[in-house]
C-alpha cells in the first residue's frame, strides 16, 4: 500500500468519511467527526501506519488534509499522488 492510500485510510477510518471528501478544504472542524478527540484518533492512526511519533507541535499545526503532508514530511514520510508529476 502506498503513503497517499495509508494516509487516505487513516482519515477514512478515524473520521469515518467518503473517499470524495478528502481534498484541500478537510481542516480540522469542517466535518462532525474531526472534533478533539476525533483529531487523537487520527493522530494515533497515522503514527501506528508510519510507524513514528509526532511533536506535540505538529500534533497541533496538523490542521488539515493537506498541511498533514507537510507535517508527515518532516518525519521522512511523502504523501503524493503518484499521478502528480508534480512541479
């Protein structure tokens, strides 16, 4: 399985939502289930799928879809879509 369908899975899992949901605008709050403790439950789903443990900082700047994959950068791990060429 590939970083992008680990880090998709997680969200899908913890939060419960729709592959079609997760874009650019899923921030933290934007649905029901992504609310203080739902945020723990992903936190903890994506540490155990990559096997790493995240600052607190970062735990806390995990704002959303997208700023996730920095933040998961800085612990060695690309999220990409293997259909981006990128720039």
């Amino acid at each position: 399985m590939s970083n992008l369908e680990l880090y998709d899975q997680a969200f899908l899992e913890s939060l419960d939502l729709k592959p079609e949901q997760l874009n650019a605008q899923l921030v933290y709050q934007s649905v029901p289930a992504w609310d203080s403790v739902g945020h723990m439950g992903l936190m903890a789903q994506l540490e155990e799928a990559f096997g790493i443990m995240m600052e607190i900082d970062d735990i806390v700047e995990f704002s959303g879809y997208e700023a996730g994959k920095e933040i998961l950068a800085k612990y060695g791990v690309v999220v990409a879509d293997v259909s981006d060429p990128g720039p």
